[in-house]
C-alpha cells in the first residue's frame, strides 16, 4: 500500500469524457504537474511525495490550484515557476507558502 507523506493534488481541469478544458488547463497546469514531477524527482522524493492531476475544484477564478495534504492546504494562482518554492518551504520545510495560499 502507498503511504506517502505528502499528496499533492494539481487541478489540469480533467473532465470525465477524457478531454482536458477549463482555466486551469488554459493557465499551463500541465507545466506545473511537470514541474512538480521533475522536483520529486530530482529530490529524491518519489517514496514520500505522491501527485495527482485533478478535475474542477468549483474555483476556477482562483486557479490554477494546488491542494497539499495531510495539512490540507490550498494554494491559488499557482505557476510553474512557483513550484521549486512550494517544495523548498512545504513539503521540506514544513511551512505554509502564504503569499500563494487561498
Ligand atoms: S478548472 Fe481548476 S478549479 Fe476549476
């Protein structure tokens, strides 16, 4: 069974029929599911740190999203270019990323 430490979860605005649309996919949420793969990566993080592109959290003019749990925090208007902070304060410093959290 996965037991990861952190999860985290990107809205790339899935929808059911297979097909990617909506303002996060329009804002380059796929770039920051990649960032964020390319990080765990680098880091070494891939046993502690699960990701998972998501569809519509119903706050769209907030997005593109990113939801972290156990703490359950959210995080709008995210970049890709805001990744690399989220992995450095978060989920190894253990510290909320403020300026991003909604
Ligand atoms: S499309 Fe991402 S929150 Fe709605």
């Amino acid at each position: 069974m996965v037991n990861p430490k952190y999860h985290i979860f990107v809205c790339t605005s899935c929808r059911t029929n297979g097909k990617q649309q909506g303002y996060c996919y329009s804002k380059d949420s796929v770039g920051i599911v990649e960032t964020f793969m390319q990080e765990i990566d680098e880091r070494g993080l891939s046993g502690d740190v699960m990701m998972t592109n998501t569809g519509c959290f119903g706050i769209c003019n907030q997005g593109p999203i990113v939801v972290i749990y156990p703490e359950g925090v959210w995080y709008g208007g995210v970049t890709p270019d805001d990744v690399e902070e989220i992995m450095d304060t978060h989920i190894e410093g253990g510290e909320v990323v403020k300026r991003l959290q909604i």
